[in-house]
C-alpha cells in the first residue's frame, strides 16, 4: 500500500468512527434503552437547570418588579422546559428529517377505546386532586421539620406561599399569565419528555420502570423538595399505567388536566376575592 492509500484509508476510517458530536449524541438519546446513569442525568438536570433559571434570571427580574415570586418560578420553568421541547424536535428532525416527535415520543399508539380512557382520566384527575389535597397537611410536616432551611422566596407547606404578601392587581396578573403555562403547556412538556420520551427507554427494567420514573420526576422538582413524598403517592397510579397500557394520554390527561381546572379555580378565586 502507497503511502497516499494509507492517508486515504486513516481519512476513510476517521470519517466512519463515531465522533462526539450532534449525530452520536442523537444516537445516544433515541437509543432504545437508556443506562441508569444517562436516565438519571435526563430526569433530574433540568430540575437543576430551572433553580439556577430562577436564582440567575427569574428572580431577580421579578423582584425588581415587585411581581410574587411565584411568576418567577413559571418564568424559569419556561426558560428550561421550552428549550427541551425544542430538544425533542430536534431529535425529531435527526430521525424523520423533519421537526416531529414520531420515534421520539411513544406510548402514542392510542391502544385504550375513546370511552375508557376518558374514564380512566377523569377518574385520575378526580385522585390527583383529592390526593394532592388530602396531603398538603404531609408536605407542611415535612417542610417545617427538614427544610425549613431552604432559601427561596415562599417556600413553604402551601402552594399559596408564593404569592402571599402582594397586592391584589399583581397577583392577579401573575395568575392570567402563569394560567396558560404552569396551568397547562408546561405540565404537557413534561409528560411528552417524563412518560413520552424517558420512560419507555427505562421500560427494561420492567416493574421498577415506572417506580423509578415516578421517584425521579418528583426529586426533579428541586425547588420543592418537601413535596417528594406526596408527589409520589398521587403521581405514581398514572405512571404505572401509561407503563402497562403503553398510552401517553393517560398522563396527559391527568396531569395537565388537573393542573388546569386547579389554577383556573384558583384564579377564579383570587379574582373573586376567594383566598385564604
């Protein structure tokens, strides 16, 4: 071989050698199965990305406003989750060569009849309600008692912390803007990425799947991590399922569905003068 061939043949061997970039991390993410370690990374990161959204970003913008630290709190999940949306569709992209979510996304296959899956959501929401409810008091126990050490702004047992101590005007300003993301588009993004995306790649680990994606979905939420053990009780019912019956709409329902009629009664009242 010249010494020209064997150039040619080191240059042909380079190009074919999987490299660090865009396309072996695509590879790497639409892979059928996911590693603990990279799973692991996936659900807790952008727990960590929207907290430094918050401390470096949101808050201060919204102090300087005088606006409750609550629209801080949907400012920097929107800063974090709409660039992973946006992941997704590239992910998309790099598997159909158009932005989708086909081969992205599972559990879309709609394997439940109309009737029954409306059932079974409106069931789900009827749980993730009471429940979520049921247990403020456990999320007050276990803030006052270990972390009371937290430094945000709000923190606390109840989810009206965050706007406690503001005028009527600003809070419900907060309200009508946050309504629309907190309220519904930002809980989809996480039912497309958690369930749609995360959890069927961990579906090898058969039962502990949906275990584990539960328990790290609600570590994921560090801003409020006095919240993990109720968000495992009332979660983990709709997690199980989208697992066994393979349909992301259940979730989707639940999820996003009570976090809708939650903070639109919640605005209702607060407009109406209904608070505590």
């Amino acid at each position: 071989m010249t010494t020209t061939q064997v150039h040619t043949a080191a240059a042909t061997t380079a190009a074919s050698t999987p490299t660090a970039g865009p396309g072996r991390i695509a590879r790497l993410l639409l892979a059928d199965r996911h590693s603990l370690p990279l799973t692991t990374a996936l659900h807790l990161v952008p727990g960590a990305l929207i907290v430094a959204a918050y401390e470096v970003i949101a808050a201060p913008f919204v102090k300087a406003i005088h606006y409750p630290i609550f629209f801080a709190w949907a400012i920097a999940l929107v800063v974090v989750l709409t660039p992973v949306m946006g992941g997704l569709l590239w992910l998309g992209k790099q598997r159909n060569g158009r932005f989708s979510l086909r081969g992205v996304v599972a559990y879309t296959g709609r394997p439940i009849s109309r009737g029954k899956i409306t059932a079974l959501i409106a069931g789900l929401i009827v749980w993730m309600t009471v429940v979520s409810l049921a247990l403020t008091p456990l999320d007050s126990f276990v803030f006052e008692h270990f972390f009371t050490w937290i430094p945000f702004e709000g923190a606390g047992g109840s989810a009206t912390t965050y706007l406690d101590g503001y005028s009527h005007t600003s809070v419900v300003v907060t309200m009508l803007i946050s309504l629309p993301l907190t309220g519904f588009s930002l809980p989809l993004i996480e039912e497309l990425y958690f369930r749609g995306f995360l959890l069927p790649r961990i579906a090898h680990l058969r039962w502990k799947a949906p275990v584990l994606n539960t328990v790290l979905f609600s570590v994921y939420h560090f801003w409020a991590p006095w919240t993990v053990l109720s968000k495992l009780v009332f979660l983990f019912p709709a997690v199980w399922l989208v697992y066994r019956k393979r349909d992301i709409r259940i979730s989707i329902g639940m999820h996003p569905g009570t976090t809708l009629l939650m903070a639109t009664l919640g605005t209702v009242a607060i407009i109406l003068g209904y608070t505590p």
